[in-house]
C-alpha cells in the first residue's frame, strides 16, 4: 500500500489503511469527540429546516423548507461553513405538495415530493445543481417520504409511506420506488403484498398490521432507507409495523421482512421515567410496560463482511379520525391478575398519563388489558442485516446522557422520552461513528462504532429546536477538507454545523 503526505489547508493529510476492508481514505487527524458549532443559519420558522443534503462539487447545501406553506428548497452556499449564505430558493408548487427528503449525487439532486392530495401518487424530480434546472420528473408511490442515491448513483430510491386519509376511506398500498438513473429513470414500484401469507408468524415475531381493515399491503407503511456500499441491498423501516425490510436491487424485490419485537422496561437496564407528573425530571424506574421499537431513521456500516443496521427508535402512533391508538394508561381497563396493583398504577405520578396504544395488549380478548405497549424505545439499536436479530441496544443510556447534559424534556417522559428520530454515520479520523438525533432533547448524541455490536458514547451536543435531519459531510467532500455535522431543525428553522477539534 502506498502512503502519501500532503499539505493543505494548513492540515496534514494522508492516505492510509484503515479497517482491513475499507479502501484508502482521505485522512483529517481530528478529535471525534470534539465537535463544536461553528455557525447558525436561520431559513424560516416551524416546518423550515427539516432535511438538507450536501453536493460536494458545487459547495452548496440544499434544504427542505415548508415553512408557513411554501414548498421549495432552499439553496445555501457552503464554501466557508463558518458563514454560510443563503443563495437561492427551488420553487416546487408546480409539481404538488410539501417537498419531504432529499438526497444528491454528483450534480444531480433529487427531491421527494408528495401529491396535493397525500392519497394520490407522489413525484420524484431530479434537478441539475449547479443551474437547478430540472432533468427528470419521475411518478412514485403515495407519500414519498424518504428518498436516498444508492452508494453507486445507479438508483434512487423512495420509501412511500402510503398513509391513509383521517377517515380511512382512501388507504394506499405502501411502497418502495426504485429509479435507475441511467436507464433513462425507469421505475419500479414494489409492494408488500406477497408477504401477506406470512402475517400471522410475522405478527407473532413483532410485525403490526392494525390499521382499518387490516388489509397487509396498505397498512405497510415505509419510512427511512439505507443502502449497503455495494449498492446491491437495502433496508427499509417500516416504523408504524415495527419492522425492517431487506430489499435485493439487482433482482428488485423483497426478500425479507424483520419484526423487531418488543423492548421490556421492567429490566433494570431499560428502566425509564413515565410520568410528567411525578416531580422528577429523568426519573427512572422499571415498570410492566413494553416498548414498540418504531424506528425511524436507519443507517448501515459493515464489518468484516457482515452489514449493520443502526435504527433510531422513535415509535410513532397513528392518529386519524377512524382509528386513534394512543391512550393514556389510567383509561384503560387493567386485568386485575396482571396489574394486582392496577389503581397505583394509574395514578398520574406513577404510570397514569403514559401513553400506549389500545390495539395490543388484550392477550384473552375480554376487554381488558393484561399487557401494556408504549411507543419508541428512547434508544438507538443495531440490528444484523442479514438475519434481522439484534446486537445491541442503548437502553437507557440516551435519556441518562441528556439529562446530565441538562437537555432532558421532562414534559415528554410520558410520551416518548428524548424521541430518537435521526441517526447517520460517518468516519471521523480512525473512528467510525453514529450521530442520534433526539428530537425532544433538541441535540444530537455521538458514538463511537468502530466495533459495531459495542457502541461507545463520545458526546451529546446541543442542537436548535426539533432536529430533523442529521448530515455527515466527510472530510473528502468538506469545503474545508474537514469533517462537519449539518444539523437542521424543523420547528426553528435553524441550520447548525458543527466541526471536530485537530488532535
């Protein structure tokens, strides 16, 4: 292997061997547990800021902005991180509603875009970035959520999440879009009703299929994906399902679907604070409830070979007009043999004002509940690519971190905690590592995952109000050839970047 040393930028730079099966790398000796805010950039107020991606070869940021409305992407410039400016807006009110994801790569940006009416069909266009004219206008699936560059370029990828409209009258077949980029965008559009066979051995394993007519293909609802570095596998959460999909892209179908089961917070490991009103903040405690791991985002890494889901376990309940899940657990009807203690319980300051949902947990079916399932897991967790199991969970330890760190919500602890919502990875140095988002801590937590099955934190930095979107900028693509961490925040509009100290 050769070894280079250059100088630039006042930085020592070099190529060298990092994990026996990663290529050479571009390498910034920085301090991955360092990073420090180096600028603010404010674009709007609730709804601005939600998700940014970055283009290497022209040094712009672009960033979801649906602030008071006004569906567009704003453009900002990003040669000198520590003062970013604000060029230019993408108008997108000719191709239908709110943009929801984007993704970019090698001068082409692509954006999610879902229908005037959310039931209908969404829109992926891909835009040049250095003109920002449009290339490609590509039908989708019902609510495009999520969209992603496959490692190679050749695919871009939409997760459609499919939601029903409040009455449930429409409800669309979730789906996963698969576009390939050099056949003139061609689509395929892939459903999940072939596993519809195997719904009772996978609700046994953790699967949720529950919506209003229990119809398995429109109650799947995709939310975030990921794509192995060889560009031939991707994962797919299915976070209202509490699963993950596994999705071959050389044959364009769905090979698998992994329930994630259930996380048991009477284990004095996972003990959690479930009350708002106990006069405590991040009071912990074990208590006979579950929860439902949701997750939302997912990233992957690979090591020696084997792929590694890393999910950010959010929960999510649905809250239509026909179908309202989330209760509190003092209105509920409790079996006396499971809950002897069942009116303590449902005292305010104990489990009282924690919310579960009603569509599980009535084992005989006699109206009352004998086991109780709250939303989200307050942790990140990793998960085997290949079999679906889990590795490794964080347990308590997120909602322990922000609350020395001074940034737990107490007024969520009845809810979903901190609410893992973002996670992304990235290599900083000889480190590999995870960033998790906790949107109701409004700050990011920073791992060390260069052994993938045994995370070690680093650090908890403080973001703006409701970070959504969690973007890794690695040195090699850096302005400033060194590592940053884009933070956008969907009820502030505020766009943070942070940097790592040089050791």
């Amino acid at each position: 292997m050769n070894f280079k040393t250059m100088l630039a930028a006042g930085l020592l730079l070099t190529f060298t061997a990092c994990d026996k099966n990663d290529s050479e790398d571009f390498f910034v000796n920085e301090d991955a547990a360092t990073f420090q805010l180096v600028s603010t950039t404010n674009i709007g107020g609730a709804g601005a800021a939600e998700i940014s991606t970055y283009d290497a070869s022209t040094k712009k940021l672009f960033v979801v902005n649906n602030s008071a409305g006004d569906n567009k992407i704003d453009v900002i410039d990003m040669q000198n991180p520590s003062a970013p400016v604000k060029i230019h807006s993408i108008g997108l009110g000719a191709y239908g509603g709110f943009v929801n994801s984007l993704d970019v790569f090698e001068g082409k940006l692509a954006a999610a875009i879902e229908a005037i009416i959310k039931t209908d069909n969404g829109k992926v266009v891909v835009f040049n970035t250095t003109n920002y004219a449009e290339i490609k206008v590509i039908t989708v699936g019902a609510l495009p959520d999520m969209i992603t560059f496959s490692k190679d370029g050749k695919y871009i990828l939409t997760a459609n999440e499919g939601e029903p409209n409040s009455t449930y009258s429409i409800d669309p077949v979730g789906t996963v879009s698969i576009i390939e980029v050099n056949n003139n965008y061609a689509v395929t559009t892939l459903d999940f009703g072939g596993f519809a066979a195997q719904e009772a051995t996978l609700k046994a394993q953790g699967l949720r299929i529950f919506g209003v007519g229990n119809n398995f293909a429109k109650d799947i609802e995709p939310e975030y994906i990921t794509v192995a570095a060889d560009s031939k596998t991707a994962w797919v959460s299915l976070q209202e399902n509490n699963a993950i999909a596994k999705i071959n892209l050389t044959s364009k179908t769905i090979s698998h679907i992994f329930p994630l089961g259930f996380k048991d917070y009477n284990i004095a490991a996972n003990s959690i604070d479930v009350s708002d009103s106990d006069g405590a903040s991040a009071n912990p405690g074990t208590w006979p409830v579950k929860g439902i791991y949701m997750p939302d985002a997912i990233a992957v890494t690979e090591k020696n070979g084997t792929p590694y889901l890393f999910t950010a376990n959010e929960g999510d309940a649905r809250e239509y007009s026909a179908l309202t899940e989330a209760k509190r657990v003092k209105s509920l009807s409790l079996d006396a043999t499971a809950f002897p203690n069942a009116a303590t319980l449902k005292q305010d300051a104990q489990m009282g004002r924690l919310n579960v949902t009603n569509t599980m947990g009535d084992t005989d079916n006699d109206g009352d509940f004998d086991e109780l399932y709250s939303f989200g897991a307050r942790s990140f967790s990793v998960w085997n690519g290949n079999s679906g199991t889990m590795v490794f969970d964080s347990k308590n330890e997120l909602d322990a971190k922000a609350s020395i760190a001074g940034f737990y919500d107490d007024g969520r602890s009845d809810d979903k905690s901190v609410e893992p919502e973002g996670i992304t990875i990235g290599k900083v140095g000889h480190k590999t590592l995870a960033f998790v988002g906790l949107e109701r801590a409004d700050a990011v937590a920073i791992y060390d995952i260069s052994n993938p099955t045994l995370p070690v934190f680093l650090q908890i930095i403080q973001t703006g109000d409701a970070p959504e979107g969690i973007l890794f900028v690695p040195a090699e693509k850096s302005p400033t050839q060194r590592s940053l961490l884009v933070v956008s925040s969907e009820n502030d509009g505020n766009i943070k970047i942070y940097q790592p100290n040089l050791l």
